[in-house]
C-alpha cells in the first residue's frame, strides 16, 4: 500500500494556474524576508559614471506554517474491502497534498482586499503609490454602458460582450501600471490569465474563446485577442459573486509568492507496527511546510462588475 502511495505522489500535479501565477522560493528558515523585488530601473545614458539602484526599504515577511493530513483505516475494512474502494482514498491524500498550495493561495487572493501587501495596501488597492508612480489601482469596478438590451445582462450573470468588455479595461490597467521611477510595468506583458469564481464558468470560457459583436461594426477582445494570449481558469475555491481577476503570467516575478520549507512527505503506520497492534488500525498521512504571500501587485488587476 505504502509503495503505491508513493507512485502516487510521482504522477499527482498542481493545478496547471498555479504556476503561472505564483513565484516557487525555497526556504531553510522559520520565515523568510523579501527585501522588496522593486523594479528593474531603465536604462540611462551614461553621463558621469555609473547610477546604481537599491531594491525599495520595503519589504514582505513570509512565515512557514507545517500542514498534515491523516487517514485512519480499520483493519477489519480493509479487509472487506473487496471492491477495492479506500485504496484510492489513501491515494487522494496524495492529490490533496498537492493541490493544497493552490487551495490556500486561492485564499489569499480571495482576501486580496483585505490583506497587506509590500507597499502597505491592501494587495487589491485604489491607492497604490511608490516614487514617481502616481496614485494607481488594481482594483477596479466595470459599469457596462451602450451596450444593446439584448446582450445586457446583470453583475452576477453578465453578457460574454459586457465580460469581455471588463476584461479589456483590466488589461489595460495592466499595461498603464509604472514602478516608482514613472516606468511602465508591464509594456513588454503578452500572456494573461482570467481568473472567475464558478458561477462565471460559461460565460468566462466563451469571452476568451470567441470574438463577439456588439453592434454592426462594434467588435470586442478582437485587438486584444490579436495581440495577447489571453485564457480563462475556473477556480471553484473563490467566493466572489460579482467579481474576477486578471493577471499577467509572462512576468518573471508574479503576482503571488509560494514558499515551501519541506517537500511533501508521506508515512504510514501500518503492518507490523505497534499502532497496528493496539489499535487493529492503519494510518496513513502526508505532510509539508510552507505558505504562500503577496507579491507584486502591478501583475493582477482585481474587476467588481456593477
């Protein structure tokens, strides 16, 4: 059984999202300090010797939490289990273990209005600001307007036009977002990621598969679509009703931080143990340490449909 387990964590995968929106550091610590990753500076002409740049005073302290989960298995059922039904639970642990860094990121971008990131703000903000940046926000609420009557639809159950349409104002506040130094971010970005709660599904998947008209010569995405690579992902983790996020997925540092400190490990108490013997019982369990955290905001773009 054990042996199996085992297999069984060589083939379990993340959601194929995860890594597109998360940076992976390893940890060898209680926690871990980011010295802000601020931006790379732009190039200048060379006038009077070299102008070195410092990453930003501001930084993000990640700590690690240790995550486990235990089976326990009478032997009397494993012995009857003659339509072989708990050695594919015992195998599950494996795939929740690998699926739970996304379960607990899905959390923090759930929370990302009310949770701090480096700057001080909230990671979705309106009142991002560092150096020369401006006030900016990746927090931004869509009013469709002019749209016919016929593809009106409402904040939870919107037309695939009106989500296209907010789709295109979130990449475009992508594309404007600058560092400290008045920069653009995100100039060079070609791939983003929409990321919908469940009850979008239909409606998510359409507006990123198909080109939709509005009026007679009114097209939407259909620029975008041409010029980005531009996908949809239902995360079913997500309790937002009117809302979605838009993220870039092309960028060397990412949106989200996954810090793992151990691999995913398995044991098991089984035959010939101890626990075997006073109890008539198997464990099985898997474990890791890690967390996850906030990091660059200008790579995600949070949409409130109203």
């Amino acid at each position: 059984m054990l042996g199996e387990f085992k297999r069984a964590l060589e083939t379990a995968m993340p959601p194929a999202w995860f890594p597109l929106v998360a940076n992976q550091f390893k940890s060898n610590q209680a926690s871990e300090e980011y010295p802000w990753l601020s931006a790379t500076p732009a190039l200048r002409e060379w006038l009077g010797g070299r102008n070195a740049n410092s990453f930003t005073e501001s930084s993000i302290s990640i700590s690690n939490k240790d995550w486990e989960s235990t089976l326990n298995v009478d032997i009397k059922d494993l012995r009857r289990d003659k339509f072989d039904m708990i050695r594919p639970r015992i195998q599950d642990l494996v795939k929740r273990a690998m699926t739970h860094p996304a379960s607990i990121l899905s959390t923090l971008i759930d929370n990302g209005e009310a949770g701090t990131c480096y700057d001080g703000q909230y990671f979705f903000s309106t009142s991002h600001a560092e150096g020369s940046s401006g006030t900016q926000s990746n927090d931004i609420t869509v009013t469709i307007a002019g749209v016919p009557a016929t593809v009106h639809g409402t904040a939870t159950a919107p037309s695939v036009e009106e989500f296209q349409i907010a789709i295109g104002q979130a990449v475009a506040s992508i594309m404007g977002y600058k560092d400290g130094a008045g920069e653009p971010m995100n100039e060079d970005a070609s791939s983003f990621l929409v990321m919908a709660p469940a009850s979008y599904y239909n409606t998510a998947m359409q507006a990123v598969t198909g080109v939709q008209q509005v009026g007679a010569s009114q097209t939407i995405l259909e620029a975008l679509k041409g010029d980005f690579n531009i996908r949809a992902v239902i995360n079913p983790r997500l309790t937002w009703t009117t809302k979605f996020a838009v993220i870039r997925t092309d960028s060397y540092i990412k949106p989200f931080i996954f810090q793992r400190e151990t691999d995913i490990t398995i044991g098991a108490k089984a035959e010939g143990s101890e626990y075997e013997f006073d109890n008539k019982a198997h464990q099985y369990g898997v474990d890791y340490s890690g967390n996850v955290g906030y990091g660059l905001w200008q790579r995600a773009c949070l949409v409130t449909l109203a």
